[in-house]
C-alpha cells in the first residue's frame, strides 16, 4: 500500500488560522505584531525564503520590516542594525536570513539578538532554554516537524526516530526535542551524520525517519523501514528543462520510491516548508502576546 501523502500546506494552514484570531485578539489590545527581516546580500535562494516569509505576515495580519544591505556590510554595521531592531518597539521577532557572507561571524549576530526577540530560536540562550525544558522560543524547522507529528497522530513516545543531519538549526534542536520527556518527545533518538558509516544501518531501524542533509535522492527505499513516517527537510535544487526557473525543487528522499514503503511521507516542495515558516509567525505573535501581558 502506498504511503499517505502528508500535506503540509493543509497543516499549515490550520495553525494559520488559529495565529490569525491571536493576531487579532492582539490588535484589540493596540499591538500588531511586528518582524524585522534582515537580507545581506543578494542569494536567490534566501531572497526567494525571505519574499515567501514577508507575505505570509502580510496574509497573517502580521508588521514585517525588511532590511536589505549589499554583501560588502560589514559586521558592525549589521550589530548595528541588530541592535536598533532590539530596542525598536514596534518589532517583535527579528530574523537574519542566513547563511550571511563569509567575512560575518554568525554566531556574533546570533548572540546579538534579544532573546526576547529571537523568533528563529537560533540563540544560545533559547537552544539552552529548549534542552533543559524550559519555555522558550523553539526553533521553526524542528517545530514544524513535530507540529506535523501531531497532526498526523505519530507520536515519537517510545518509538525509535532516526534523524540524518546534525546542523544547529534542524539536526540538533529536533534531536533534543524528541527526546525531553512528555507525550511529544520520549523517543529513542539516533542522530546521523556525514561520518557515520553505513548509514542505512540506522535508517532502516527508524519508526520515525527524518532526513535534514541537502542532498538529493539520499534515501532510498532500501533505507526505509516498511511503515515508517518519513518527514523530508532537505530542500535540493535540480537541474529541470521544463521549469522557466530552470530548475525543480527536491528533497533528500527519493519519494517515489519510497511512498512504496513507508506509511506516509511529507513532499516537497509542500511539506516541512509551510510549516516552518507558520512556526516563525507563531513565535512572533508569541514575543508580541509577552509584551501585551507585560503590559498588563
Ligand atoms: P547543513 O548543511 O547545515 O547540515 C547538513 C547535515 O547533513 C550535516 O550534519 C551533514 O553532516 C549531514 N550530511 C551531509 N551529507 C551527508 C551524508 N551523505 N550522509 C549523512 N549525513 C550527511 O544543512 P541544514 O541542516 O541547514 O539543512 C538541511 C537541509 O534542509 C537542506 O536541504 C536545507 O535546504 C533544508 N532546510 C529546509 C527547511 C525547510 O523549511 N523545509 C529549513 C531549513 C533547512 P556533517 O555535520 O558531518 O557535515
């Protein structure tokens, strides 16, 4: 039997709805919820992400502000505008698209972001809030995968999940959500990576099988333990003669394949996507929701 084709865009959608009301409720009280977009440089990719996040807060009834610099800034004109977007009232979340070019120190304007204010879950302080169980702002990606989780009814309690990729932003945090203790998490977690030998071994041991690599057509049905729910992050461009653009958006599964296999999957594009950005403009109504409580 085939996989069921989890939609995310529906998912998302969902949540959409409930930020919404949030969004208005907040109105009622004098707040819009406000974020500042940080664009360094003219990559198409971050530039297509950051187009695609601005209009979902424009949809949501959310403020967005962006700032756009060339690729020569320079790292302390960047702290600067950082610093400017913390003290600013109007703005609630700030987001930096990254990557930043190669002269940027990342981890210097991570940690330059108010936590307060650090809607992308990026900073030290909210990653160590996460992994001891604290409330904090939770990273978008790992979120959204675990907001499909529940959607699905899949819950990791018990289960043995294995996650293919160890980067700050997905790997790492999702890994750590899973395993904190509560209905969504309690689960047996193997985390993967470029130097793990014979990565199937890890794979086909997987109920929950998720892959975070950006790298086309990795896992392959071989990999897959029947009945599995496999959540596909990767987001791989491929060369595609019949697309205007050029080419085709891919993940790191080979779908076809392995809808053969496993119980359901997530596409892509449609999957994981929509819901990491619906988690950035649920952690921005949540900043803005401390802010009217503060208030109050
Ligand atoms: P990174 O490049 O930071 O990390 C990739 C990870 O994959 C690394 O841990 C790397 O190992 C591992 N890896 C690379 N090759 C292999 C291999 N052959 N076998 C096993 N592991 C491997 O990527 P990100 O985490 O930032 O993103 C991963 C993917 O998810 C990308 O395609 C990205 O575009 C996509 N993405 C999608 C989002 C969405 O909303 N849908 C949001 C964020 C990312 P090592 O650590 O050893 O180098």
């Amino acid at each position: 039997m085939k996989a069921t084709i989890i939609d995310g865009k529906a998912i998302a959608g969902n949540l959409r709805n409930e930020i919404k009301l949030a969004v208005e409720n907040l109105k009622k009280q004098g707040i819009v919820p406000g974020l500042g977009v940080v664009l360094v440089g003219d990559d198409p990719a971050s530039l297509s992400y950051v187009t695609a996040k601005e209009k979902a807060c424009e949809e949501n009834g959310i403020y967005s502000r962006e700032i756009r610099k060339p690729a020569s800034l320079q790292e302390k004109e960047l702290l600067g505008i950082i610093q400017s977007l913390n003290e600013d009232p109007a703005i609630h979340g700030i987001l930096v698209q990254l990557p930043l070019p190669k002269h940027i120190r990342e981890e210097k304007i991570i940690e330059a972001i108010s936590p307060e204010k650090d809607v992308d879950g990026f900073h030290p302080a909210s990653l160590g809030r996460m992994m001891t169980g604290q409330d904090t702002f939770l990273p978008c990606t790992p979120n959204g995968v675990l907001q499909i989780l529940k959607s699905i009814g899949a819950s990791p309690a018990g289960r043995h999940v294995t996650i293919v990729g160890r980067s700050n932003i997905v790997g790492k945090p999702l890994a750590n959500m899973l395993l904190a203790k509560g209905e969504w998490g309690d689960a047996t977690v193997t985390v993967c990576h470029s130097r793990t030998p014979d990565l199937a071994e890890y794979t086909r041991r997987a109920d929950i099988l998720i892959a975070a690599v950006g790298q086309a057509q990795l896992i392959t049905p071989e990999m897959v333990k029947p009945g599995a729910v496999v959540i596909d992050v990767g987001v791989n461009r491929v060369p595609d003669s019949t697309k205007k653009s050029g080419f085709r958006l891919v993940g790191d599964v080979d779908f076809h394949g392995v809808q053969e296999i496993a119980a359901a999957i997530t596409p892509v594009p449609g999957g994981v996507g929509p819901l990491t950005i619906t988690m950035l403009l649920y952690n921005t109504v949540q900043s803005a929701q401390r802010v009217g409580e503060q208030a109050q």
